[in-house]
C-alpha cells in the first residue's frame, strides 16, 4: 500500500516526467522516471539500487523499440538524437 507521501511524490514525479519528456528526450527521461518511481515504491528497500535502475533502462529501451520502430510512433528526442 502506497501511503499519502508516496502517492504525492509520485505525482510530483509524474510532473518532472512531463517536463523533461521534450527536454531530454523520451528515452532517457522515461527511464529516470521508471528508475526514481521504482525506488520511491521499494520500501523498505528490498531490492539493491542497481537493479531498479537496469530494469528501468531495459524498460524504457523496451517501450522504445515498441513504439518507435514497431508501431512507428514519432517519440520526442533527447539532445543525444534518441
């Protein structure tokens, strides 16, 4: 259960999300978001913070390849050119 605090900062983190997607791209942006809810959720911590932040990248490179290469979905860019 995801008590008031947690609820509320993953709202925050939904907005930071929102506002970095067309500043940072949605790739990089995407997998710090997953990265940061994850570790906001993890408590106590029970998994090492490695492993949330490979599963977000995996993720995040995963929703990537779904939608830009499968689906053809134009997704906003990071100044990398991802």
């Amino acid at each position: 259960m995801v008590s008031a605090s947690g609820a509320t900062a993953v709202a925050c983190a939904g907005v930071l999300y929102l506002v970095a997607l067309p500043r940072v791209g949605f790739l990089a942006s995407t997998a710090l978001f997953m990265g940061g809810v994850s570790l906001l959720l993890d408590r106590p911590r029970r998994y090492p913070v490695t492993v949330h932040l490979a599963t977000a990248i995996a993720t995040a490179a995963l929703l990537w390849a779904i939608f830009a290469r499968i689906f053809g979905v134009i997704l906003p860019r990071g100044p990398l050119g991802v």
